[in-house]
C-alpha cells in the first residue's frame, strides 16, 4: 500500500486526492495546503488528516509519495526536497516556467536517483493510448505528419493569465508533449504564429489567445498544432496521425453516442463534454495507476522530468518564433 501525500488543494489537488483516496493499492494519508480551509474542507470530504504545511506533509515518516498539485513556482522546491527525503514524486506540469531552473531540478533529480514522474495527463487518455498502440503495431507504416487540435471553452481570468507562463507553456505544452510522444522523434525546428482574436486586453499581459504552431523531425516528419482559448461549442480535442500506410483519427468524446434526426435536424449530438476536468477524467485516474504501478514494480517512470524539459523548451521556441518570425533550431 503506497502511501501518499497530496500537495494542494485546489482544482488539480482535488481530482489527484481523490483518485489516490480511490485507488485500491494507494492510501491517502494527508492534504496539504497553506491557504484557507481548503486542506481542511477536502480532507474531511476524503476522510484523510489536513494540514497547512506542505513541508511537513513531505516529512511524515508514514508518507512514501508525494503527489504536487500546488502553483507552478513552488515545484523545484517542493519536488526535491521530496527526493532528498527518499520520496517518489508525482509533480504537475510544467515543472517550472524557467528552463534554466528545470534544467538544474532535472539534474539535481537524476543525482539523487529521484524517482519522479512528471504529469502529463494526455498520454493517459484512452483513446491517445491506443493511438501510440496502433502506431508501435505498425498499422498506418511509418508517422508522416501529426495535426493537433486543442481548443478550450472560454478564456481564464486575467489573473490565471498572468501566472500562468504564457499560452505556450500553459495550454500547448500537454500538446508539445503529445506531439513528441506521437511522432516517436524529437522536434529540432519549430515556427508560430499567434493572435489576439479573443481578448485584445491580453496585450497587457504579454499573451496570446490564438495559436498555431508548425514543427520538423530531423527525419522530416512533420506536425502541425492549433490552439485557441475560446471553442463557442465546447472542449474540442482531436488528433490525428497520418502515415505511410494510412491514418488514425482521435476525435471529441461527449456525454452519449446517441444521434437524433427529426424535421429541424439531422445528425444532431450531444454537446462536447464541458472542459478538461470531465474529458480527461480516466487520464487522469490511469496516470495515477501509472504512477503506483511503477513504484511497485520497480520499473521507469512512463513521464520523467525530461519529458518536462523536452516540452518546456519547445514552447520557449515557439513563443520565439511568434516574436521573431522565425524559424527556431530547438
């Protein structure tokens, strides 16, 4: 029974307390949150213990793992500090906003041995797992080109905006790290585009709501990602990789499968599912067992904190490429 500890309690600390708290091999033991009676309000909800401190969570002699769900700036600290306790880690994405910084945690990491995983929940999803399935079983030959398409429901707060590192490395990294894991190769040019077709007030901010980004393989594969902060019609995710052999399509999942024809319709649907938080649901819950199943076994971790490097730096370049307009060697 791997006992943990969850660092947050906010809207990513809730979905990973609760799926540990669900999970049949792990034991939540404690949530952690300095701010307010949120540690509190979801402890008592899990019939776990709370507390203010996340530090002190991490140290619990009872606590084999932590999970990190608090602000993205407090990951490098509370992540190793964690491995030098001998903890595993399971740390949100992005690791930090600063490459540099990353790049001194991912060191410090593999020093100490650490046994990380970095949580990109997408590479969860069902449906992309059996992508990745189809491609290693060489149903469509070899990848030609992948198409990302990742829209949300409407804009975030300014404030959210404001900390959040960008479009680039808040919203597109899950598809950066989607497109290096589909492509089976790394990225070595990448070049953007973006706009403010939403929000023009994002100019204050340094920000964009609209994005396209085009990159290259060193073999030449290709993929192109599209982005934008508002979908009027709901949460739309699809992917789809092309080959020398044929092609695979991941489209939008909703509520029902159930179509309705009648005098004022055909082929009518149910709406897409409303936001990440129910679309990526099983994702999130298989990357838990994910990370559970490594510990027990012994084995690697199926996203290390490189991966988290690899993504990061990636939406470095494409926000260089926006500000240049050029090209960018990755």
């Amino acid at each position: 029974m791997l006992r943990v500890a969850v660092l947050g309690a906010g809207r990513i600390g809730k979905i990973h307390a609760a799926n540990v708290a669900g999970n049949p091999k792990a034991k939540l033991v404690t949530v952690a949150d300095p701010f307010g009676t949120a540690a509190g309000n979801l402890a008592d909800h899990l019939g776990c213990e709370a507390s203010l401190d996340p530090i002190k969570a991490i140290e619990r002699t009872d606590v084999d793992a932590v999970v990190v769900g608090t602000p993205t700036d407090t990951h490098v600290s509370l992540t190793l500090h964690a491995v030098k306790m001998g903890k595993a880690v399971l740390c949100e994405k992005p690791i930090d906003l600063d490459i540099a910084k990353v790049d001194a945690a991912v060191h410090e990491i593999e020093r100490l041995n650490g046994r990380v995983m970095v949580a990109f929940n997408r590479r969860f999803d069902p449906s992309a797992r059996q992508l990745r399935r189809s491609i290693d079983a060489g149903e469509i030959g070899d990848v030609r080109q992948v198409i990302i398409t990742s829209r949300d429901p409407g804009m975030p707060p300014h404030e959210y905006v404001r900390h959040s590192g960008g479009i680039f490395r808040d919203m597109v990294i899950h598809d950066f790290d989607m497109a290096r894991w589909l492509l089976g190769e790394e990225p070595i040019e990448v070049m953007a585009t973006a706009s403010r077709l939403v929000d023009s007030g994002l100019a204050e901010l340094d920000d964009f709501d609209t994005v396209m980004v085009q990159m290259r393989t060193a073999s030449g594969r290709q993929c192109h990602i599209n982005c934008c902060r508002e979908a009027v019609y709901g949460y739309d995710q699809r992917m789809e990789i092309f080959g020398s052999a044929g092609m695979l399509l991941n489209e939008n999942l909703r509520a029902t499968t159930v179509r309705r024809w009648s005098k004022t319709e055909t082929e009518a649907r149910e709406p897409l599912l409303n936001f990440f938080l129910e679309r990526y649901a099983d994702a999130y819950k298989a990357e838990l067992d994910q990370f559970v199943g490594a510990l027990e076994s012994s084995s690697p971790m199926p996203t290390t904190p490189y991966d988290g490097r690899q993504a990061l730096r990636l939406a470095d370049c494409a926000l260089e490429s926006v500000l240049t307009g050029r090209a960018v060697k990755v």
